[in-house]
C-alpha cells in the first residue's frame, strides 16, 4: 500500500480527472478504431475532390458536344460532310471508292 501511496505522488493530478480521460479516450478512438477514422475520412475527401474535377472537366466536355451539335444542326454543308465521313452514306447513283494504302 505504501508504495502505491508513493507512485500516486509521481503522477500528476490531472490525469486523475475522469472527464479529461474520458475525452482523451474517446479522441482516440474516433482517430483511430471508429468506421469513419479520420484517415478514412481524408481518402473520402480526395475522393470528392476528384470527383468534382471530373464533373468540371465532363461539363466542359458536354459544352463543347453541344456547341458542335448546334453548328452541325444549323449547317447543311457541314451535314452531308459529316454524313459521308462518318456514316458513309452516298447520294443516290453515286459510287464511293475506299483507297487503301499498304504501307511495307
């Protein structure tokens, strides 16, 4: 008993106060044993930060889709090209010759 008395001397009191030991506790808990830990939680804001990237660069990409999409639609010289380049379509009595080129 007496050298508890003496090891209870050496210890500050302030790691005797329980709400203090029950915050630290319970600090280190949520860092480091809870589902949402705090390395958890900044790979999820990462993640979110990618992903707005993303949706800034996939808005920039619908932008320039539908400006496209409105030029082609109001030129009729710019739908025929489109047409015959990509859906190789042909006007009527119109033969179409694909040249292909072996390269050795």
């Amino acid at each position: 008993m007496n050298s508890f008395i003496h090891w209870k001397n050496k210890v500050p009191p302030i790691l005797y106060n329980k709400y203090l030991l029950t915050f630290v506790l319970f600090s280190l808990w949520m860092i480091f044993m809870d589902h949402n830990k705090l390395p958890t939680q900044y790979g999820l804001r990462l993640q979110i930060n990618e992903m707005s990237q993303e949706q800034d660069r996939l808005r920039k990409d619908i932008g320039e889709v539908r400006e496209k999409v409105e030029a082609i639609s109001s030129d009729i010289k710019l739908q025929e090209k489109v047409a015959r380049e990509k859906y190789h379509m042909k006007r009527p009595n119109e033969d179409v010759y694909t040249i292909i080129s072996s390269e050795d």
